[in-house]
C-alpha cells in the first residue's frame, strides 16, 4: 500500500500503521479514511495529502 505525505506539513501516512489515536486501525489504505480525517499533526484536510513513491 502506497503512503500519503501531508503537503502543509510533511507528516507521512503509514496505512501498516494507520492512525490509531485518529480512530483510524492499521491497515486501513489511505482511500478508505472517512473524508472528515484531518492531519495528526496540523490538522488540514485529506485532500492536501500527496502519493508519495515506495523507494
């Protein structure tokens, strides 16, 4: 599963990981979170996150 980059930020989403203080369980690809999931970190919305490439 790819990872997300905050683009505000640069917090990167691990789906392994999830966010589990967010309510979102490991494993949960980035497509899947709710629409109202903000950034951990400083809290912008989904749509600012970026694909970034599995080195």
């Amino acid at each position: 599963m790819a990872k997300w980059r905050c683009t505000t930020c640069g917090y990167i989403y691990d789906p392994a990981e999830g966010d589990p203080d967010g309510g979102i369980p490991p494993g949960t690809p980035f497509e899947e979170i709710p629409d109202d999931w903000v950034c951990p970190l400083c809290g912008v919305d989904k749509d600012l996150f970026e694909m970034i490439e599995e080195e």
